[in-house]
C-alpha cells in the first residue's frame, strides 16, 4: 500500500509517505501559517526520502479539520489538485480521529482548543464515534469528561489531557479507513463545526 498523506489542520504541517508498508514523517511544529509557502516543497522532499513518486501512490489522505480555517482549505485543496493530477482516489481523515485513533479500546474525547475558553470535540468508543463533532463550552466540556478521558495534540490551560502522537494517530486511522477511500476527488470536504470569525462578523 503506498500513499501520501498531508495534514494542515492546525499549526504543525504533518506529511505521511507510505511505500509498501514502510512510513516516512516529516513534522514541522513550527510552520505557523505558512503551510501554503511550504507544503508542497517538503511533499516532494519526503516522496523522494521515501522513493515515492505521485503516481506510484494508491490514494492521498487529507486530514479536513476541524482546525484552522485556513490552513484546512490548504489542504483539501492540495490534496484534491493531486488527486485531479493523477487521478487517484482520496481518503478523508478528520483531526479527531488522529488523535483518537492513538488507542484502540476505551471511551475518549478527541479535544481541540478554540480559544476563550471553547472547544471542537468528538467523542470515541474504541474507534468508533458516539458523540458527534461539536463545539463546546467549558461547561459542557466539565460534563463530559465524567464520561470520557481527555485526549489532545497539546498543552491545553486549565484542562487535564493526554498529549498524544497526531502522526500516529494519523497512520493508524489511515490503516483502518483505508477501505474508505473514494475515486471521486470532491467528496473531499472541510469539515467545519462552526462559522469562521469572519462570517460570524457578518
């Protein structure tokens, strides 16, 4: 199985090279919003690490949020252009299943700070999605999780979570969703839980 995966989601730019079985990672805790400046540069600096060309990729997985507005777009759109290039299929991952995909039994919140004190969140069993996408307070958050254990990328202020691997995550939904993948490259769609500021303002 060989693919590409990207991940512009939030402020790490995470890519995924997969050549029959073998992963490659390239991780950029620092990209800030510059994944438009950076994205395919290191792309192809990681298919070459790995040997990989486009058109020897099965599929291209696309993490569409929730996260950043901006840099989700970023994303789907260079994920789709590949897939239009070479025509291949798409698999579509979203952030909280690379954060819930880091444990395979149990119940768990994938949880993403918004900022003044709101949160994305998405709970799990095991794998599979029992409280749907939502954004929440902190008083909603403060009732879930007497239900399930905290999960999230990183340090969030005044909440108790597990930091877990975003990479791994990614790499094992990939493996468990891979039957999902679709030849029609516009089924790839941001997956926005709420308005962006600008359209709030409006």
């Amino acid at each position: 199985m060989n693919y590409l995966a990207i991940d512009t989601s939030n402020t790490t730019l995470l890519l995924i090279a997969c050549k029959d079985g073998k992963t490659f990672v390239y991780e950029d805790k620092t990209c800030g919003v510059k994944h438009s400046q950076s994205v395919m540069v290191e792309t192809e600096k990681l298919l070459d690490r790995a040997g990989l060309t486009l058109s020897d990729c099965d599929f291209f997985a696309c993490v569409v949020g929730a996260g950043s507005f901006t840099g989700i777009r970023i994303g789907v759109s260079t994920v789709k252009a590949l897939a239009f290039a070479t025509n291949k299929p798409v698999l579509s991952i979203t952030t909280f299943d690379t954060l819930a995909y880091n444990k395979d039994s149990g119940k768990h919140l994938a949880l993403i700070n918004a900022k003044h004190g709101s949160f994305y969140a998405c709970g799990y069993n095991g794998y599979e999605v029992e409280f749907e996408p939502s954004f929440i307070s902190e008083s909603e958050l403060n009732e879930l999780k007497k239900e399930y254990k905290l999960l999230a990328f990183e340090e969030i202020e005044n909440v108790n979570a597990e930091i877990v691997s975003v990479s791994t995550g990614l790499i094992n939904a990939i493996e468990n969703k891979k039957h999902l993948v679709n030849v029609d490259a516009n089924s790839l769609v941001p997956l926005y839980i709420r308005k962006s500021q600008a359209e709030e303002g409006r």
